[in-house]
C-alpha cells in the first residue's frame, strides 16, 4: 500500500486483485503490525517472508468507529474473490464468545472464520500475561537485582490478574473503558505484608475514586463503578485462570502487572522503583521478548493461522 494514500474497504480490495504477486495481512494497529513483522520474520522463511506485506486499517478512510470493524468488512466484502487466497486479517477478539454469567470461554483457542482470524484472549496483550515469560522479562528493568521482588509478584500475579479483568468488567458495563485506562497508572495500587507475612496486593479506593473524577467521572458513576468492580472480583475469584488470562481487557492487564511489579520493587525498599520507558518502546521490548521466548521454547499460544491462511509455510 502507497504509504499516503488511504482506501475505502472496496478499493482496497481493489488493490489486491491488482497486486496479484504480494499477500497482504490486514491489522487493525500499529501494535499488532509489530508483532506480526517480528512473528514473520522469526516463523517464516526468507523466500516468503519477501512476498508479504503487513497493512493496518490506519491507512483506511475512517467508515467505521473502530479499526477492528474496518478489518472485519473488509473480510466480508472479500469473500471468494481470487485474491482471497494471498489474503488474511486479525483482529481482536474483546469480549465477544466468553459467557460471563458462568465465566467460561466458549471458543477457548482462536477462531478462524474466511480469511479472518480472532485474537485468542481480549487482545493482542494478553498472550503476554504468563508468569514464565515475565518472570524472566520484568526483572530487566528493576535498578538493583533483588530476587525479593519476583517472588512477591510470583505470589500477587494470579490475583493482579483478576483485579484487572474485574476493572475491566465492570468498565465495559460502564462503558467507560478509555476513561479507566487512563487511571492505571495513578498509584492507587499497593503491596502490604498480610498478618501471616505474606504479600498482598491492595486497592486503596479513595484515590481510585479521585483518579476516576479527574478523568471526568461524576462521583456517582465512579462510586457505582467501584462498588461493580467489588462484585465482579467476587465472582472472579473463583474463575478458571486460564479464562481470566484471555478474558482481561489487555491494555489494562498490561498496564496492571507492570505497575504491580513497580509495587513489588518499591516495597522490597527501592524507592525509585522500576526504569519508566515511554510505552511505544516498551510494547516493542514486550513483543520482541515474547516472539523470541515463543521461538526458542516454544511456550506459548500464537496466532500463526494468520500465515497459514495465506499458505506460508512455519519453520521447525
């Protein structure tokens, strides 16, 4: 795609009957187009590697609200048109197929419908969020080298987690999910030895509440969604882990977990905490780290049906 020119779904479909040497895969962002150049450049061969492009729904007229919907009408309009074979897309899944009465997950892997594949959790974030990989990846960017507070965020992990799909969850019902984004960073996180020693990750409510009315919620609406964050955790605590993992929103466990280590830094007596990186660079370390702990150890799910679908062959 010309780097300036910006299409309508129909004429980007267009380009690709024209384009007949090149297989293109259709993302929603800038974020996931990084994790697909380095899952391409670490999973397929060099010979087919030259032949893909990577474009997002950035460059697309803007016909829809969201670039999740742009993607999804282009693999609609596609349908069995000659160019669909050199053709996938991904998109995120968000809450769609997860049963949140039972708290179950009705897909449990990645759904693939035409050339379209579903992210297998909420987001393209969420494929981090295993302890594995950040137990080796977080330590990185502490200031000393202390094992304490690895193992504090080891025993806080599984519940940071269902802290974040609760917020979450009771965000969506709100439909306040960009607002209480923008407060996960605002300190109202915090880890306390419990009287039997062990760490515990705690919520001061106040300042969340004051952060929510900074980010123009009525104290009404931020009282009411910390009371639904209080039922959802209930409920969540007794969930499978394995649905909480995929379940969470992405950006807000991503967020979570790094400000939970910071937490985890500081109470082992580092007052400065973890490195700050700005968060472009930071997605980058997160998703190179990960393809590469995919890669070497091959532990971890992947969305490689995206290059199946366009019949790229993945290396052993």
């Amino acid at each position: 795609m010309n780097s300036d020119e910006r299409y309508t779904p129909q004429e980007y479909i267009r380009y690709l009957e024209v384009d007949d040497t090149q297989k293109h895969i259709l993302v929603e962002g800038k974020s996931d187009k990084r994790v697909f150049d380095l899952l391409l450049r670490n999973f397929c061969k060099a010979s087919d590697r030259e032949m893909v492009f990577i474009d997002t729904a950035e460059k697309f007229i803007k016909s829809h609200p969201e670039n999740r919907e742009i993607v999804e009408e282009v693999c609609s309009q596609i349908g069995d048109k000659p160019c669909a074979d050199r053709f996938s897309a991904f998109v995120d899944r968000e809450f769609r197929d997860f049963d949140l009465d039972h708290l179950a997950d009705s897909v449990g892997d990645h759904r693939v419908s035409g050339r379209l594949v579903w992210s297998r959790g909420h987001s393209i974030e969420n494929y981090f969020f295993d302890f594995d990989f950040l137990g080796d990846f977080l330590p990185i960017f502490a200031r000393d080298e202390f094992d304490s507070p690895l193992e504090i965020f080891g025993e806080v992990f599984d519940y940071t987690l269902r802290v974040a799909c609760a917020i979450g969850l009771a965000s969506k019902e709100k439909q306040v999910l960009k607002k209480v984004r923008m407060t996960l960073r605002d300190g109202f996180l915090k880890i306390s030895d419990s009287p039997d020693n062990e760490p515990k990750l705690e919520i001061d409510h106040l300042a969340w509440k004051n952060s929510l009315e900074r980010r123009h919620l009525s104290p009404d609406d931020a009282n009411e969604l910390i009371a639904n964050f209080d039922l959802w955790l209930k409920r969540i605590k007794g969930a499978d882990p394995v649905v909480v993992r995929w379940l969470c929103d992405g950006h807000i466990g991503y967020c979570l977990l790094w400000e939970v280590y910071d937490c985890c830094v500081r109470h082992c007596g580092c007052r400065e905490g973890i490195h700050k990186i700005e968060e472009s660079a930071l997605f980058n370390i997160y998703a190179h780290s990960w393809v590469k702990n995919v890669l070497f150890l091959r532990n971890g799910e992947c969305p490689l049906q995206v290059f199946q679908l366009i019949g790229l062959t993945i290396n052993n």
